[in-house]
C-alpha cells in the first residue's frame, strides 16, 4: 500500500486545522500558520526527508556497480547457506 505525499499532507492540515478550532472555542490563540503555508511546510519536509533517504540508499548507475551489487547479493547468499 503506498499512500500519497498529498493525502499525508491534507490529513496532517486536517488535524491541525482541527486543533486550531479546538483553540478557538477555548478562547486561546489559535495557530499563527495559514493553511497554505502549513502545506507548503509539510512538502518541504517531505521532500527533505525523501531525498535524503534517496541519497542515502546505495543506488548504482554504472555497469561496475551493478556487478558488484550482484556479486555482493551472491555473497551474502551464500553466507546465508
């Protein structure tokens, strides 16, 4: 299952706009933030988290380190054997 970056981000405004409706009817502040920048906050951080995460994963491009990606699935299976 695989859940959108959008939908994340609108049940995340959701709850937060629910908890700034909460304030009001309390009387206290409620959250300087409008909705567009909560959303674009959030894409932010989404996009700082998945390109780290990107960055970090060993992703190889050229024909030497696919081979070697093979040879060391190869001998981790057989350690495993």
């Amino acid at each position: 299952m695989h859940v959108k970056k959008e939908t994340i981000i609108r049940t995340i405004i959701l709850f937060i706009s629910t908890i700034n409706s909460i304030l009001l009817i309390a009387g206290k502040n409620p959250i300087p933030w409008s909705e567009e920048e909560i959303y674009s906050a959030l894409s932010a951080a989404v996009q700082v988290i998945v390109t780290a995460w990107s960055w970090w994963k060993n992703n190889s491009f050229t024909k030497n380190a696919v081979k070697a990606d093979k040879y060391l699935n190869e001998l981790n299976t057989n350690i495993s054997d």
